[in-house]
C-alpha cells in the first residue's frame, strides 16, 4: 500500500481552477518531485495535502485512511509536515525556539535538537539568534530543521531554491540529501530541474494545473522534460495524465 495517494483532486480560488483531476501515489521512502513553471498548481496541491487549502472535489488518503476532510494539525499529528514557501519562521524567536517549538507534541524519532543541528551545521553558532537576522539560506535551513523537528512521515518542501543564491542552494541541498538518505518520505516542489532530476526517484509535472508528464528520474529524457515543463510538446503516450 502506498502511503500518499491523491486522488482525482480539484482545487479552486473562487471561480479559478488551480489543480485539476490530479492522481498519483507515493511510497514509503520515495523522493517525489512536482516540477512545473509559476501558477502550474504545484504549491495549491502540496498545501491541500497538508490541510492548508481545502480541495474542491477528490480526496488525499494515508496509509489507505481518507484524511481529506482533516484540518493541517489533525495531519500533523499523523505525521505530514508542510516546509512552506517563504519558510514562514517567527521572525522574533531565536532559531533554537523555533525549532523547539515544532517538538512540542512530544514526538520520537529520529529527529532531534542535536541531529537537526547536526544535519544543519550553519545553524550551530546562531541557534541563539532571532530568526530575522538570518540570511536566506539560514532561514531555509530553519524552516526544513522546523518540519523534521515533528519526526514526520511524509516531508512536504516547497520551493528550496526559491530566492537563494546559487552556492547557498548547493549548501541547503548537500543537508537534504542527507536527510534524503536517512529514508525520509519527501515530496519536492521544485522549479530547478536539474536539482529536481537528480534528487528525486519519480518526477511529475505540472502544466496549468494538470499533469502532463510523470515517470523515473532516472528514465526521463531532459528534452522531454523542458518540453512538458513549458508546454512546448504533447507528452508521450502513457506517460501524463490530464
């Protein structure tokens, strides 16, 4: 049985449409990444996975329990942790607390104060710092060590990249591939397609809020890829759902 499975989902803002019939599943242990251009619906359908946004029509389920109609913390408690865009930390806590306060369910796992640190090893000499005197990629780094705080199941990151410079971006992915070795259950929302490519098992991308192409890392073809990402090709046959 897998343990994500989205099906058929439909979710809108008002009259607009954002996500589409979507449906795949994902296993545990698998790295999946949604790839896909600005308003594609990548963001709209990881944040209806984590009870953010309700969906209009389709359902999520967990471990084959329906958990649609469950607000975000009911899926925290489950085990679903949402890495937001924009990192969303308490600008006027310390890094140290906002971590912390992520634990405060009394989770056990395998992910700690020490391990978090550990993996995040920039975060070591300014766990005493207020979160708003971080850099880009420190807050990043908070904002992913926040999530794994919860010892989640199924890890939901929403543009790593975004807004960070190149060598920053090269930092936070060495520490995810870390916690990506560990066996962590990932879904990545990601608009670099070579980060996306080489981190991820499976790769599925969206197109005005459907899916139109999805398969291996490793079996996609790059041109394909591009093709699908901006729309510039129809999607092999068998390959893409609509």
């Amino acid at each position: 049985m897998s343990l994500l499975a989205v099906e058929n989902l439909d979710c809108r803002y008002g009259l607009l449409q954002a996500v589409r019939g979507v449906s795949f599943e994902i296993a545990q242990g698998e790295t999946f990444a949604l790839i896909g251009a600005n308003g594609a619906g990548k963001t709209t359908l990881l944040r209806s996975i984590a009870g953010a946004h309700k969906p209009h029509a389709g359902r999520v389920t967990l471990d084959g329990v329906d958990i649609t109609s469950l607000p975000a913390h009911r899926r925290v408690a489950l085990g679903i942790a949402l890495v937001p865009e924009g990192r969303r930390l308490f600008p006027t806590l310390t890094v140290e607390e906002n971590l912390r306060i992520a634990a405060a369910r009394n989770s056990t796992g395998r992910w700690n104060m020490k391990s978090v640190l550990e993996v995040f090893p920039i975060l070591q000499p300014r766990r005493h710092m207020p979160a708003s005197t971080l850099s880009g990629g420190e807050q990043q780094a908070v904002a992913i060590g926040r999530a794994l705080m919860t010892n989640p199941r199924l890890l939901l990151l929403d543009e790593v990249s975004l807004g960070l410079a190149p060598i920053v971006v090269d930092a936070v992915y060495r520490s995810l591939i870390d916690i990506l070795q560990e066996g962590a259950t990932v879904v990545l929302v990601e608009q670099d397609l070579t980060r996306a490519l080489k981190v991820s098992d499976r790769v599925t991308c969206m197109l005005e809020g459907r899916i139109v192409l999805q398969g291996e890392a490793r079996s996609l073809d790059r041109n394909q890829v591009v093709g699908a990402y901006f729309g510039l090709r129809r999607p092999a046959s068998g390959s893409a759902s609509a």
